[in-house]
C-alpha cells in the first residue's frame, strides 16, 4: 500500500486531504466528524475580529448539470459567525485531543497591523500547526476592507503577510482568491511579504442563475440577490490552471502550494499533485457527500499510486509540470485525428452536427441498405480538434489517434510562417 | 424407458440448449457501467448495505467505480464479502439491497447494484498484489466441514487472521451449491472454480476432498485434533409430500437433478420429460421449471398449494418463470402421483381455499395433470446424523442452534450457513462464515494471551 502520509511546510499529516476554510470546518462538532471520517486536516472556517459577522437566509445557488448533478454552487456567507473565543477555545481543544492532524486557522481581519497583532498571539496560543490569510472572500467582506479586496492589491497581501510572519511563528499560508487577471501577481507578493506557501483558489464571483418569475438572482434574499462565491468541481479547470501557473513561474516555483477548487475524488487531488501542489483542501465534495467521501479520496489515490509504483506522494508531485507549457512551445508537426469505432457509435449524429456545423466538415454521412447511418471521420479535413469526441455521448465511440510523422518538433517559435521567428 | 412415460435425452439440440443456458445477466458495458454508477446517490447511512448481510458498503464501491477505480470497488466488495463475484450474480438483489435503494422511490428502479458489484469483481486487476495479507502463523489450526460459501468465507477470514484450516468436504470438488446447486445460467464458464481458486490464494487452506464428516471423520475427532470446528455442511436431506406414488420411478428431488445438470459435460444427454410438474414455491421450484424448458421439456407446471403471494420466489423469480413459459397451477395440495414400476402418468391435487379463519385448507375438488416427470422442490432439510451421537443441540427449525457468536452448544463447535436457522441464501452463509470466523479467532487470541 502506497504511502499517503506527507509534509507541508514541515507540518506532518496523515494524507494529503485537508478540508478547506468553510462550514464543514466551522466549528469543533464538525471537524471532530472529519477527523473520525479519516481527514488528515483542516483549515478552521476563518475568524475576524468581534463581533462576528450575522449572515443572511438563503444562502446557496446551485448550477445543476442533467439530472440533477450538482456541477458548482455558489454562496454569500461571510466568515465565521461565531465568536472569536469560543472559536479559539474549541480549536485549542480539537488540537489537543488529536494531536496527528492538522489544524490551520483561516484569518481574515481589518487592513490594520494592530488588527493583526492583537489576533496572531491568541491563534498562536492555540497550538494550532500554521494559519492561513483569507484574501479570497469574493462577497461581503470585501466590502468591509477585508478578503478579495486584499486579495486584489498585491501590495497589500505583500504587507499583511509581512505583519504575520513578525507576530506569528509558525507557518502562514496565503490564500489567493481567483478574482484578479494574472495569478502569479498575488503570489509573488505572497512570497515577497514572506509567506511559506499559497493556498488556491478561493471561490470565483458568480450568479448561478435568474428566478424568471421574480426577476431575482439567485440565491434570493427576499426577492433580491448578490453576486457570490463560485465552487465545486466546475471550479476545477481554472483552479488547476492556475496552481500550474505559479508552480510553472520560476520566481514561485519553489513556493508551496496547496491545492483547492473543486476536488471531488482521488483523481482531482493527483491532478492537482501532479500540476505542483504538495496536499489539496476541499470544501464542496464534502458538502455535497458528507465526510465519508475522503475513504473514496484516500483509497482511490492509494490504489492509483500503488498500480503506479509510486510509493509515497514526492513520487508524482509535480510530474505534469515539465509538460505544462506556453503555446508557443507546442509542436506544430503533430497531428491527430478521429477514429469512428462503428461498433460502439450509437448513431446519434452529434459529432456531425458539431464538426459540420461548427468545425471543420471532416464527418460523413453513408446511408447503409438497412436504413441506418454510418458516420465515418475523411482523414484529410480532420484538424484533431478533438469536438467530436467531446459531444459524443459514449466512452468508446471515438478515439482520437496519433498520426506517425516523421518531421521534427517545430514550435511557432521557429515556425516558417511567424513572421518573428527566431533562429535556432 | 417406456413410451407412455415420455422422458428423452437429446430434446434440443446441443447448440440450442447451450444458447439457452448462456448467462442470465450478461455483463455490463462501460457506459452502461458509468450510467448506472452516476446513478448512486452516495446515501447518507445508506439503506443497502444494511440490507446486505455482509454489509458491503455499496456507495463506496459504486463510487470507486465511478472514479474509474474498479480494483478498488473490487476490493472494498470482497473485504466484506470474498464471495462477493458469485454473489453478484446469485443474490435475489431485488429482495436485498435493490429493493430498499431509494432511486426507487421516485424513479421505480434501483441503481444496478448487482450488475456494478459483478463489473467490479471482474475487472480486478490481476497484475496487482492479491489483495489480502496472510497475518503471521498463530499456531492454531481450525477445522472447518464443509466447502460450501459458509465454509469458505469461514475459512478465508480464518486464514486472513493466520490460522492454519482444514476444510473437510465429502463431495469431489469445493463449492457446496454454488458448485452443485445455483442455476447454471447464473453462474457460466466454471466461476464458482475460479473464484475458489481466488479465495484459497491466501494460503493456509487445505481441502480434504471426499473426505464426509461421520464417514471419514467424527466430530470427536475434529474436536480433539483442532483448536475450533466450524460446521457448514449445508442441508442434505429433502422434505418429503408424503403422498402415495411419491416413491415411484419419474417422481425426482430437484436438487439431485439440478446436480446432475451443474456437472454434466452435455446436457443434452440428460433425460427430459415431456410433461413436467414442479411441487413447491421457492427459488429452486423456478430453477427446476426453468431449467427444465430449457432443456426441451414441452410442459412445465409450478404447482403450489396456496396463492401467489404467499409463495417464496420472489416476483422477479416468477417473471422468469413466465418468461421462459412455465405455468403456474395454484391453490393445488399434492393428493397422489398416479403411475406404475415403469414410471408416472399424472398427478392428482386437491383444491385449496382458505377457511373463515384464513386458514388454508382442501377442498374436494380435485384437479388432475399429466405429466413425465415429478419434481420435489419443497425444501431441504438439515441432517444431523454425521455429527454422530454427541451432536449439538438443535433449534426449533431443527437444525444446529447457535448463539450470537454462531457457537453451538458443543463449546469450540461453530456452525453457520444453511444448517442454522436463516433465510438459506449464498451471502447470508457467506456472512455466517465471516461472523463465526471472527468469534473463532477472537477466542483463539484471547487463549493465546493467557498463554
Ligand atoms: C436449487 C437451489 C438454488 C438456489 N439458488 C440460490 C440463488 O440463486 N441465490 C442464493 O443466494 N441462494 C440460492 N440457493 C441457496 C444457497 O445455495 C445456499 O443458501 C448456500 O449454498 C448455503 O451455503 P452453505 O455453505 O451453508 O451450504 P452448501 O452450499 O450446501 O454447502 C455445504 C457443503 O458441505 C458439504 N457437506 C455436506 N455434508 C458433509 C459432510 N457430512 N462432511 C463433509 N462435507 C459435507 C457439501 O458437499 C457442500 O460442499 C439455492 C439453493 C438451491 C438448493
Ligand atoms: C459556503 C462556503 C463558505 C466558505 N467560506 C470560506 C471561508 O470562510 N474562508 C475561506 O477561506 N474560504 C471559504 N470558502 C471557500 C472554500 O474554502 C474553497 O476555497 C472553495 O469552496 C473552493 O473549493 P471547493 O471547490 O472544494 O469547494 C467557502 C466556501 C463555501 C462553499
Ligand atoms: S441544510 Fe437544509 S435543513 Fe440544514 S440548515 Fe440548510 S436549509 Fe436548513
């Protein structure tokens, strides 16, 4: 059996999942619950000065996928609504009763050194194992000068991160909130004001959806609503790009990451590994399941790593990283293209429609004597983009497949048709 | 054989009954596979694996199914169940875990759970370590009688846990009714073999063929010679009508033909009857009837003495029946079997009705039906006779009785499966076996620590 048990930032834990700032760890009652369900973390929901914040009712909008399948759900609850003490009490607690997972406290407090320096000593008297900085709140307190409003102005994560380091001694994670343009910006001033590590992504600003009859945003409070914070696992995407994006920079290479937005199973969180994160957090998953989802998480990656031959996470961190590159770099001599298995095409036309209508007129249509159809790929007009194979409703149906070559890798670096080329 | 009794070999031809008996529930497809994965709803607490007697975590494993991890799901089933494949395809699911799935509440179907526990099971990755680690050697040896699924399951967690087992199994071959019994288009190309063969590769299980416990052994034998005996030897014996011609030539036990049919080489060299009449009302009455359409019989009739719904096939069993053109005759109480030394002609029942007081009772008409062939499939009873004289005490269904750690009355003597009180189904013997094994070797270590 694979080895799931890793460090970050020197912290041990007994795998590589932790649960992300959120209500799944607001207070002791839940992440009691996880750590009995077999998370090796968490990061406790974040805490701000007294008096906490009051939230509103109604506080979810979802994005279904057919069938009811939650694909994303927003939401615009702010931070911890519990006082600070009973926070710190039950954290100091939890803390000591499980002493082999980790706990980090998420903060999140005014734009203030003062703000900071009367709050890191009451963290750091819990014995809680690092904290991370909430930059990432896209509703509500950002507003109120704290959260993405932080987040946004990399001077400022800059600062307050250098305020941490000086009034707390143990490690501080910086958690970047998705909502800005260039990702690397914030992590780089992360890493300026001195943070062990980024954490990312935090939610993306969003409507789910419109209530057509009352002309309200969702979630609706009272027949209005306000944009909230996007998560779950159609976060993933944009969550893996740009944990890529800082692992690939060479001024943040070296910077830990921990990766979060939509991990949902093992296979999310090797994804995420493998792109440059040494653990992963999740929030929504176990929302949606409930706690039991890390035994799929642990077993999965477990079972995964072992038919691999990795034995311990180091074995495949970051692995992806040298395949991750800038578009300029990619071969131009390399061609695919689709292959229609007639045995397992349904004959539902759809990658006709797309490839006829919208890409590259590359599949025919054959009426077959017996009155069905036969839609084949004409090699030549194939361009392997790849949107048949995308809207094709079975698994096997159509493989998209290497076409030998024998030309050299030629990048649009030195392609003969870019105009800047540059000469080898 | 006499022309009036029309009882033939070669009905069908060959290749027609081997089209017949091809697996009931072919395997899944890969989409089919992820359609019927994604239906799960990873259920908090979840109704199924309460109602499964191994208490497989099925969400779990449907989910590592569907996060493309089937070595996983394969394992997380045969943890709980090593018996898990043949399970897959012999459990009544409809009465277990499919029946309280909560997809049926809104959407009248189940999330395929048999057909996603047999695609995990197969697809085990064979290049990967066998899945379960033989704990060091305890030194205790235990014997366990009967190589049927309780014995088996017994013996498997026994030897997980590093005791050493004797398995004691009369007949020639291991599997018990998975072998001999189960219908044959429920269990295709040899599996109960192969998934014995699976089962022993933990090592530290020896099978002594052909060797009958108060033939070759005695009780007292096993006791004194092993640390602990798990008795798992099934039901041998047969309920009987107790009617006239019941002894007559054409008037078959079920099981024994099933038997006949699990092991023959051709099936079309058994003898069929033309006209064919079942007595009983269980999963082996509709294994028979089917089983016997299958191989050409013209007429199968299910003839049970009270209504349908009392009977203890389950609905879908019946729908098979049906499907494969079997009648079904009720209200009919076994009267006489009419017939001669050179065979049957037909057989007499009385109408039943049930009295004011819902009792059932006959009435005076009677209902007469041709037939070949008589087959009893009216339950198997437990024998206790090669347990010899001091044999442990039995229940009030006469078979052995047992306590909450599956221990008889004999002190060290286990006994689970279809010789104790249950509802006679491979996973609940599967789920004896894991229960005993776990008491057995929880009271072997507590003697090993007082030295
Ligand atoms: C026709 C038929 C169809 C069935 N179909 C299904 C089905 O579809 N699904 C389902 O779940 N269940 C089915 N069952 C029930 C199921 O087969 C049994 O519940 C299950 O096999 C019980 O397992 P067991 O290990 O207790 O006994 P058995 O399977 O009976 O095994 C007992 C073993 O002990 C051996 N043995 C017996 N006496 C001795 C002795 N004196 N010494 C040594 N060894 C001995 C036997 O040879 C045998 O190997 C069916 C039963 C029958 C009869
Ligand atoms: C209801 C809800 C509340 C959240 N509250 C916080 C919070 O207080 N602090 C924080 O840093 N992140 C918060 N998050 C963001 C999550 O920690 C996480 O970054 C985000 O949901 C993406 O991960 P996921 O796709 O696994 O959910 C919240 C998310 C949700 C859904
Ligand atoms: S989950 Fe449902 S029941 Fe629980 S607080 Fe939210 S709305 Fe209420």
């Amino acid at each position: 059996m694979a080895d799931l048990s890793c460090e970050f930032l020197g912290i041990k834990s007994i795998n590589p999942f932790w649960l992300a700032s959120a209500p799944p760890t607001d207070k002791a009652y839940n992440v009691v619950r996880a750590f009995e369900a077999g998370w090796g973390g968490v990061v406790w929901k974040t805490l701000g000065e007294d008096p906490a914040p009051i939230n509103v009712s109604s506080r979810y909008g979802v994005h279904y996928g057919q069938n009811r399948q939650v694909m994303g759900f927003n939401n615009i609850e702010l931070i911890t609504d519990r006082p600070l003490q009973v926070n710190l009490d039950e954290i100091t607690q939890v803390k000591k009763d499980w002493p082999d997972r980790v706990i980090i406290v998420s903060l999140m407090v005014p734009c203030e050194e003062e703000s900071w320096k009367n709050i890191l000593p009451l963290v750091e008297a819990t014995g809680a194992d690092g904290i991370e900085l909430n930059f990432g709140c896209p509703h509500g307190m950002p507003e109120r000068g704290m959260g993405a409003a932080v987040g946004q102005v990399p001077d400022y994560i800059e600062m307050v991160t250098r305020w941490c380091k000086q009034y707390y001694s143990k490690p501080v994670i910086v958690k970047l909130t998705p909502n800005i343009t260039d990702v690397r910006m914030p992590a780089q001033a992360a890493l300026r004001g001195g943070a062990d590590a980024v954490s990312l992504i935090n939610t993306i600003n969003s409507i789910t959806s419109v209530n057509l009859d009352t002309m309200s945003p969702e979630p609706s409070v009272d027949g209005k609503g306000t944009h909230g914070g996007y998560c779950g696992s159609a976060v993933k995407p944009i969550a893996l790009s740009m944990v890529s994006e800082i692992a690939r920079d060479p001024i943040t290479a070296k910077l830990p990451i921990s990766g979060i937005g939509g991990v949902s199973n093992w296979r999310d969180a090797a994804e995420f590994i493998s792109l440059g994160a040494t653990n992963v957090q999740v929030c929504t998953a176990a929302m949606l399941y409930g706690f039991k989802i890390v035994t799929e998480m642990c077993d999965g990656l477990s079972d995964w790593m072992d038919k691999q031959g990795h034995k311990s996470i180091n074995d495949f961190a970051g692995a992806a990283i040298p395949n991750t590159t800038d578009w300029k770099h990619l071969n131009m001599n390399y061609n695919r293209i689709a292959v229609i298995d007639q045995d397992n095409c349904i004959e539902c036309g759809r990658c006709f429609a797309a490839c006829e209508d919208t890409s590259h007129q590359a599949i025919k249509i054959t009426e077959v004597a017996d009155g069905t159809r036969k839609f084949s790929v004409i090699d030549e007009e194939c361009v392997g983009c790849n949107l048949c194979q995308v809207t094709c409703p079975e698994p096997e149906a159509i493989a998209m497949v290497d076409v030998p070559t024998d030309k050299p890798h030629l990048s649009w670096l030195h392609h003969p048709s870019n105009p800047y080329r540059e000469t080898p | 054989m006499s022309l009036n009794h029309d009882i033939q070999t070669n009905r069908l031809l060959d290749e027609t009954i081997n089209d017949n008996f091809v697996d009931m529930a072919p395997p899944m497809s890969e989409k089919q596979v992820l359609v019927a994965s994604e239906r799960c709803l990873f259920c908090y607490d979840a109704p199924c694996i309460t109602a499964c007697p191994t208490g497989i975590d099925i969400p779990l494993f449907i989910r590592k199914i569907n996060t493309g991890n089937a070595h996983g799901a394969a394992k997380e089933i045969l943890s709980a169940n090593i018996l898990g494949g043949s399970c897959a395809r012999v459990c009544p699911t409809e009465t277990l875990c499919e029946e309280v799935c909560v997809r049926n509440t809104s959407e009248g179907a189940p999330v395929d759970i048999s057909g996603l526990q047999r695609y995990a099971v197969d697809h085990i990755d064979t290049q990967m370590p066998y899945p379960f680690t033989r704990k060091a050697e305890t030194g205790k040896h235990v014997a366990v009688v009967g190589a049927g699924p309780a014995g088996l399951a017994c013996a498997h967690r026994l030897a997980c846990e590093g005791h050493q087992v004797t398995i004691y199994e009369a007949a020639a071959k291991p599997g018990g009714l998975n072998e001999y019994g189960i219908a044959q288009y429920k269990l295709v190309d040899d599996y109960t073999q192969k998934e014995i063969e699976f089962v022993l590769q933990i090592g530290g299980i020896e099978i002594k063929y052909q060797t009958a416990l108060g033939k070759d052994v005695t009780l007292t034998q096993l006791r004194n010679d092993h640390d602990a005996v798990f008795i798992g030897i099934g039901m041998s014996d047969v309920n009987n009508m107790g009617i006239p011609g019941e002894d007559l030539p054409g008037v078959i036990d079920a099981v024994d033909y099933i038997s006949d049919l699990r092991q023959a080489d051709k099936m079309s060299d058994l003898p069929v009857g033309r006209r064919v009449i079942v007595i009983g009302a269980g999963m082996t009455a509709i294994d028979i009837a089917v089983q016997s359409k299958k191989l050409g019989a013209e007429q199968v009739s299910i003839v049970y003495r009270r209504d349908i719904s009392a009977m203890g096939a389950s609905g879908h069993e019946r729908e098979l029946a049906l499907q494969n053109g079997v009648n079904f005759e009720l209200n009919a109480q076994p009267h006489e079997i009419i017939g001669d030394d050179n065979g049957i002609t037909s057989m007499q029942f009385k109408r039943t009705k049930n009295d004011d007081n819902g009792k059932l009772v006959a009435t005076d008409e009677v209902l007469s039906i041709e037939c070949d062939v008589v087959f009893k499939a009216i339950g198997q009873k437990y024998d206790g006779s090669p347990l010899g004289d001091d044999a442990p005490d039995l229940c009030k269904r006469r078979r052995i009785a047992v306590d909450d750690n599956f221990q008889s009355s004999l002190a060290g003597v286990y006994a689970g499966g279809d010789c104790i009180d249950g509802k006679d189904l491979v996973v609940e013997a599967v789920d004896h076996g894991n229960k005993a094994a776990a008491a057995i070797h929880l009271k072997l270590s507590l003697h090993t620590t007082k030295g």
